[in-house]
C-alpha cells in the first residue's frame, strides 16, 4: 500500500509540474487519468501492481 501511495503522490507531483510548464494540457491529462481510472479496474491490474513491487524492491536492493 506504502508503495502504491508513493507512486501516486509522485505521478501527481510529476502531472503537476509538466502542467504549470505548459509541457501538458489539461485534455490529455483528463484522458490519461481516466484510463489509468479504468485500468484499475481490468485484469490488467494485478500484472501492473506486480511490476510496480518487483520495481520497487529491485531499487531497494541497489540502494543498499
């Protein structure tokens, strides 16, 4: 959960900045937003949330 929280409070940070940059509209951003919203919610979830952890603990690893 710590680990999906994280990715989220920096994809927004990220989202925000590219926003107040001018580097991304508002449309694009919506329509990114909703389909990640309904990725969620397919079987395709599950793969995504698995590749997140083993990322996150791969670079846990290396820090160390």
């Amino acid at each position: 959960m710590s680990v999906s929280l994280s990715v989220v409070v920096l994809l927004a940070i990220v989202v925000f900045v590219l926003l107040r940059n001018g580097a991304l509209r508002v449309l694009p951003a919506l329509a990114t937003a909703g389909l990640g919203f309904f990725l969620a919610s397919t079987g395709a979830a599950a793969p995504i949330n698995a590749a997140a952890g083993g990322l996150a603990a791969l670079l846990a690893q290396i820090s160390l």
